[in-house]
C-alpha cells in the first residue's frame, strides 16, 4: 500500500505518516516536521537503531523537514568518544544528513539545572536521601503501591539548599537524589516520584569535571526535544508508559521558559508559535536469530566471544558493513519491515534477502576456489593458451576481466568425487564438466599422497568446446576454476549466523550465550582468486560463482594479502518460503 498524498507515490504508508499528514492539514507546527535521533554513546549502533534513523531523517527528507542528531550524553560513565565517532560514521555510511551541527544533551545541562531549580521552587521536586536499596522498597510493585519518601515534605529552602550542595560536589553518589513530586500510589511505576536527578563524581567526555549531578534521561530528553523545538518525538514501545511523566514534566514547567530557552539557543524563529512536543511509540526492530540488547552485545565483546563491535557476525550497522551489507539493502529492508505499533520478530532471511536482491545486481561476478585442487590438461597445447574474456555481470554492461587460460588450473576439492552419488553433476573419473567460459574436460586420472588423499586431477580438454557447447554435444555440469598463472591467494571468512537458535533470549535456554553458533566463522586461508581480483577496493563486493557474495575486508585486507568476507550465500530461502 502507498500513501495518495506523497507525490511521487512511492513511500510506505504507516500511522506515523498519517498522524504527520493530519498535523500539516491543520496547521498545528506552522506546517513543520523536526525530527530527531537521540542515541547514547555507550555502544555501537545495531540493526533495530536503523529502523529510527530510517524513520526520523526519512521522515524529516519526505517531508522537506529537518532531524537533529543529539547524543543523549547523560551517563558519562558508560560513554566515550569512540562511540560517538562511531554512531555519527553510521548515520552518514546508511546516507543521511542531520540538521546543523551535531548536537549534545549535554550543551543543555545549566538549562536542564535551571528547570530543576524552578520544580524545586514550585514544590514540584524534592531531594530524596533515600539509599537506592530503600527507594527500591519503598517504589512497590506492580501489584502494590509506592509509599512516600520521609523526605518527600522537605521544605523548599531545605530542597534548595540540598541541590546546590549536590551540585558542588559536597556529597558522594547515591547519598541524595533530586526526584519528581508526582504521585505514589499511580499505577503506572514510572510516575511514582522518578528520580530526575542523581549524584555522579565522574568527568563526562564532554563537560569535563564541572557537573557532579547529571539528569535521567526521562528528564533530560523531553526538555531537551522541547528546546530544540521538535514536532514529533519518536521512539520505540518500551517508552510507552513513560509518555505520561514526558507530558508532566514539560506541563510542570511554564511555556514562557521553555520558549526563551528555545529562543536563546537559536531554535525558534520569531515569526513561529512556539508548541510542545509529543511522544510517539513505534514497535522496536527483533529479528531472529540475534540479539537486539546493547547490554548483551556490549557483553560479547568484553568476554572476547566475537572481534570487537564490528565483528561481521554482530547486528551492529558497523559489523554489517563489514560484512558486505550495503546501505541500499539495510534502507529497503526498513521499508519491507513497515512500521507499526504491534511487537513482532522478523526473519533474518528478510534481511539476507535485501542484500542478495541488491548484490546481484550491483556486484560483479568472479570466480574463487575455496579448496584448491590443482588439474593438470595432459593433451593441452599451444593453441589453446589463449587470454579468455569473460562478462563482469551477466545482465549489466560493466565490462569483461581478463583470464589466462593454460595447461594448469585449480577447481575445488568439493566439485570432485572418486564415487559420484546419484545425479552428481560435477568432476569423477571418466566423466565430464565444463569450465566456467572455457573448454570441457575430462578426468582421465588421479593423483594422490601417500595417505590416499587425492592431490591432483589428470585431465583432457575437447578443443571444439570453447564458448557455447555444439549441437548434440551435452556436459553434466558446469563449474567454477581459476588459473593456476596469476592467480592470488586469499583469505576467505565463512561467516553464518551467530546464534543458532532463533530465539537466544528464550529464558527456558538460560543464558544467551548458550545459544552460540561455535561454527560461526571459519577461516580459509589457502584460497585462490582469479588475477582480476588484484584491484579489488576495500568494501568492494562480488559474487563468486557457485559459492556466495563477498566483500573486501575494509580493514585487514591488503593487494599482497587479500581477505574476503562472505556476505551472504546465494540461496535465498526467504523468498521460497514468503515469495
């Protein structure tokens, strides 16, 4: 289905859309859309962060908007800079660009203060000394109300005086805490007088040493989207039942306030009416087979179970990247997946199939022999030594490579068979195969070591069968070769999923690292690529016949020592069971 009010008839139509369509109809932003994607730098970005960029400067694109990028930088002890660097990398590789400079929640720390200060004055916050232990006991339970901290009554010079302090470092963490006055006994937890303030003696990657108290996100993002004058703020379904301290704490702040803070900062034209913002909830992304807690990915990295966040087996965009998973395939699997408001998993096949759908048509096709078994042409002559010319894509005019045809070559170990099983197409002896683009052969012998394992094929080639296979003249099979003049040894990754169970968060498992996949990566280091291959570009992708599409390893690959990473194999199982 596509939305009839998008021009050009091609967006995907969701309730987001709508509601943004329904606000520009009525005016209600002056007919702006100002989004915003607001990560914490504690992590790398994965696949389910992609379902939000998509959306927010999507929508911001669709709509000739604007979406700012700021970190919600508010835990400094879990943050740095490298996270940073690595997020907005990210955002730019999927291609989007954010409004204006990067922005930080930190940069709006003296204003999220000054709020504070005026809840403390209107009797709307109060410093709670509470233990963390106690303020656990006395919160409740679902099925149980709160009770009132016994310093819920303090005065507001008390309140006041006690906030300051904190502020100037006098007391250590976790001693005070400044929290919403709400209510208690509300059903919904997260309104049961929040913290909103807490004590933290650490340097922030930003602010330096300056703060000693910084804001909770259900806080500091609200005000922060206010200052910043957005008109749609969204984000997954886990913040549902936090909408209503989101409207509270902006409503327990005067308009004027929030407005001249805007102002100041520059995020409100004067000819525009200044409107808070409003949360809305979209399902988040869960895909089988994966992990989508920055926690549990955060975990396998520190263990040492995968090569650092970028692994190419992780669900970071980082890792995916990596592994050969273009922005174009990650940007049309958000749009396959739709946007709603009901929690689902996706199959992971949905994602492979974005990218093979993509790969085959953009990357060039090249031949790799993965197990090399070496043939050697006893009736070759002369005449057949020849340079082939082969097409770089069966469909694309991207040009021909260049191969080199002689008396040796290498096929792979698994493309012969001393006893072929019934309906075996490949190599066995007395039978025949053609060569990807070149002649028919046939194995007239075997060679093998002393242990019996079988090191080299004698073979014979017809001369009259280069190109297209004669009238009459039929072959089993057809498969995949390099030259044994030219061709460059490579590392090849064979990755496959990480976990394999599809669901590693099943509790009946136990821990999630139960379900590791210890076959996930294999390592071959003996493998040979066709001459083309010598100027192959980090991150270049190509499909090897027969055996999947790989990339460069942007990192480890070098021209005297090339290493590829499978991205996906050819078959597509997705589209059989859903086509």
């Amino acid at each position: 289905m596509t939305d009839t009010s998008n021009p050009d008839h091609t967006l995907p139509s969701h309730f987001i859309r709508h509601m943004i369509d329904h606000d520009l109809a009525s005016g209600k932003h002056d007919g702006r859309v100002q989004t915003r994607f607001p990560p914490e730098p504690n992590g790398f970005l994965h696949i389910g962060h992609a379902k939000s960029i998509c959306l927010n400067f999507g929508l911001a694109e669709q709509y000739q908007g604007a979406c700012n990028m700021r970190f919600d930088d508010t835990n400094p002890e879990k943050e740095s800079q490298e996270f940073i660097d690595a997020i907005k990398a990210d955002v730019n590789w999927l291609g989007f660009k954010w409004h204006g400079e990067v922005r930080y929640t930190s940069a709006y720390f003296q204003q999220l203060f000054d709020f504070a200060l005026q809840l403390i004055r209107n009797g709307k916050a109060y410093v709670c000394s509470l233990t963390p232990e106690q303020a656990r006991e006395y919160r409740g339970s679902l099925t149980e109300p709160g009770r009132n901290s016994p310093y819920r009554e303090r005065s507001f010079e008390e309140n006041l005086e006690l906030f300051l302090r904190m502020q100037k470092g006098e007391f250590a963490d976790g001693e005070h805490s400044l929290r919403a006055k709400i209510d208690m006994s509300s059903p919904n937890i997260n309104m049961r007088d929040p913290i909103i303030y807490r004590i933290r003696n650490v340097e922030h990657h930003q602010t330096g040493d300056y703060w000693k108290v910084y804001p909770m996100y259900d806080y500091a993002h609200c005000i922060s989207d206010a200052l910043e004058h957005i008109t749609h703020s969204l984000c997954t379904l886990e913040f549902e039942d936090h909408r209503p301290l989101y409207d509270w704490i902006l409503n327990n702040l005067t308009l004027d306030s929030l407005k001249n803070a805007c102002l100041e900062l520059g995020n409100l034209p004067d000819d525009i009416n200044y409107v808070l913002p409003e949360q809305t909830e979209f399902a988040r992304l869960n895909i089988n087979y994966n992990v989508m807690s920055k926690r549990k990915l955060k975990e396998l990295v520190e263990l040492g179970l995968v090569n650092g966040w970028d692994d190419p087996r992780m669900p970071t965009l980082s890792g995916l990247r990596r592994r050969g998973f273009t922005p174009a395939s990650i940007r049309r699997f958000c749009d396959i997946i739709g946007m709603s408001r009901s929690e689902s998993i996706v199959d992971v096949g949905m994602l492979e199939h974005c990218i093979r759908e993509d790969l085959d048509e953009h990357s060039a096709r090249a031949m790799c022999v993965l197990r090399p078994l070496k043939v050697t042409l006893i009736n070759f002559t002369d005449e057949q030594a020849q340079t082939l010319s082969l097409p770089r894509h069966p469909k694309r005019d991207i040009g021909n490579r260049q191969i080199q045809f002689g008396p040796t070559l290498y096929i792979d170990e698994t493309d012969f068979e001393q006893t072929p099983p019934p309906g075996y197409k490949r190599l066995s002896p007395g039978d025949e195969v053609r060569l990807r683009g070149a002649y028919v052969i046939k194995c007239e012998d075997v060679i093998r070591d002393q242990n019996g394992k079988v090191i080299e094929l004698l073979c014979s080639l017809d001369p009259a069968t280069l190109g297209q296979n004669p009238q009459g003249r039929k072959v089993k099979g057809v498969i995949h070769w390099v030259p044994a003049e030219g061709a460059l040894r490579a590392e090849v990754r064979i990755y496959d999923r990480l976990f394999n169970n599809a669901n590693p968060d099943d509790k009946a498992l136990g821990d999630f690292k139960n379900s590791l996949n210890p076959d996930s990566l294999q390592v071959l280091t003996d493998c040979l690529v066709e001459p083309s291959l010598a100027s192959a570009a980090a991150e270049e992708s190509f499909q090897f016949e027969r055996e999947g599409y790989f990339c460069v390893d942007r990192f480890d690959s070098r021209p005297d020592a090339l290493v590829f990473n499978r991205t996906v194999s050819l078959r597509d199982s997705w589209t059989k069971t859903n086509g």
